[in-house]
C-alpha cells in the first residue's frame, strides 16, 4: 500500500576530518523518499497503515506536538491511501506551518492539555471506544510494526562498518540494528532529547541484540532546543553539501558523529552509513 517510490541514494561525504581519521562516510538520503512523508516517517507507516488495513480499520488516530514530522507524515499518507485521521496534539490550540498541512490533508486535530495527552490509552479510549473502525498509532508511531519497516533502510546497502541515525523513540535504530546484526555492522544511535529510558526502549524492542548503543549528551540543552552553532553548523552543511538538516534531528546526529570521530571513537578504515531522517518541514520555522 505505502511502496516506497525509489530506493533513496547513498551519497558520499566529504570532510577534512574524515580524511584525517581515516573513516569513509555516506548518507543514505532517506529525506528524498516524499516531501512530506519523509525519511523514516515512510518507513515507520509502512507496516502500520498495512495492519489497519488487513483489520479493516480506517481511521487512523495518532498523537504527536504541534511541530509533529509523524502527524503530517500520516495525514498525508493517509489521504493517499484512503484512510480517514485524527490527531490528539498535545498542548493549546495554536496553528502553524505544519498544523496547517495536516488540516489540508483532511487530518481533524483535537488540542489536548498536557495532563491528559500523557494518558494516550484513555483520550483514544473516551473518544473512540465506540467507534470500531478506529485505529491506534502510538506517538511517532512508535513500535515492532514500525520497528520492521526501518529495518528495510539497510535493504540495499552494502559494504558499510557502522550505521548511525538520530533517536526520539528509538524505533529506527531498533530497527537498524536489525539489519545491521545481518550485515555484521554496528548501529550508533543519537539521543537528541534527554530520555534515560531511551535505552530501556530500544532494548524492548531488540532484547537479544547488542550491536547497538546510543549516544547521550549531544541532545544540546534537549528537545527540539536550539543554539547559533547548530543554526551555523545548519547553513555551513548546507553550503559545503547541498543537503539540509533539520535543527532537531539530524543536525544534531551529524554534529554528534563529528564530535564521536573527535574522540577516535571510529577506528580508521570504518565505513559509516549516517541515515538522513528527513525532518526538513521543522526547519522552515527556523530559517
Ligand atoms: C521522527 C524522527 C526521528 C526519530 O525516529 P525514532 O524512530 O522515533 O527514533 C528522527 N529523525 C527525524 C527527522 C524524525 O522526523
């Protein structure tokens, strides 16, 4: 049903400090898969909306805050392929770029205050407990079915020592290493919020693997947080590349992965695969 158009590019990197540690690196431009389903998003719905469909379900209902990459990305995959969406955002009724997509893809939003968007089970259960035909997505889409959908990041790539991607959830690197334990590779991910039980979560998913680790303390005062060397690190990527990071996710992946080859944590010869997850819609509230 959400067949993935073209398999995304892997593009070489260049990088003074590459070259001085003695590391090849390449992205996966996941970014290019949709404009709006875009990056892990495609890969995260894949499997999900296919279950709500096999169980006849059309309603799609989701959570997610007001700069939200999952819920544009389900309201948009969902008009695509013909399912109906409401989305419980957390916090006051404001509208902005994102919001507004959603709205135009038909996605009816219901703001709800902090306090009751951390009971996700009850607000889905008090609106929808009649309503047969509604379909559960946990918050980013979280979880296996999603989990399975990442793994498939790696499907055509070969040749690599190390993959690296940002970690909200967690679900993408659970899935990475997946795909990387069948590779002998090793996953790296990115915390680029402030969350302990980050690990705990991914380790839920892939209990018998340990081909992974994640990174903290490059989240960069936490979530969605910004400073004039991210924004600056933005433009210079930009300018020296072409490829656009988002200020939430993979700016801070990348700043993240140069700051580990800093620190010899790459042995020389290592070929790392940087996953780019897309997230471009959040930073034109930046820019
Ligand atoms: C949603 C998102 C992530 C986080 O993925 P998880 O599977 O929740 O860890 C990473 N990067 C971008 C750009 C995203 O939109």
């Amino acid at each position: 049903m959400l067949e993935l158009p073209f398999e995304p590019p892997v593009q070489q990197l260049e990088h003074p400090l590459f070259a001085a540690k003695q590391v090849s690196v390449h992205m996966k431009r996941e970014d290019l898969v949709h404009p709006f389903i875009s990056g892990n998003k495609w890969r995260k719905l894949k499997y999900v909306l296919a279950d709500a469909r096999a169980q006849d379900k059309n309603l799609l209902v989701s959570f997610g805050g007001a700069y939200s990459n999952h819920l544009v990305a389900l309201a948009c995959a969902g008009a695509m392929c013909g399912f109906k969406t409401v989305a419980f955002v957390r916090g006051e009724a404001v509208s902005n770029h994102m919001l507004g997509l959603c709205k135009t893809w038909g996605m009816q939003l219901h703001f709800v205050s902090r306090e009751l968007y951390r009971d996700k089970d009850a607000l889905f259960n008090r609106h929808f407990s009649d309503h047969p035909e509604a379909y559960y997505i946990d918050e980013g889409g979280r979880g296996e079915l999603a989990m399975q959908g990442c793994a498939e990041i790696l499907n055509s790539v070969q040749g690599f020592t190390h993959v690296s991607c940002a970690c909200g959830t967690g679900t993408t690197l659970a899935g990475l290493s997946m795909a990387a334990q069948a590779k002998g590779m090793q996953a790296d991910g990115i915390a680029v919020l402030k969350h302990e039980a980050l690990d705990e979560d991914v380790r839920k998913l892939v209990p018998a693997l340990h081909n992974w680790r994640v990174h903290h303390g490059y989240e960069r005062g936490g979530y969605a947080k910004t400073d004039a060397a991210l924004m600056s690190f933005i433009r210079d990527f930009a300018g020296n590349t072409g490829i656009l990071l988002d200020q939430v996710y993979t700016a801070k992946m990348m700043m993240a992965v140069l700051a580990l080859l800093e620190q010899d944590h790459y042995a020389p010869g290592s070929r790392l695969l940087l996953v780019h997850t897309g997230g471009l819609l959040g930073l034109l509230s930046q820019v």
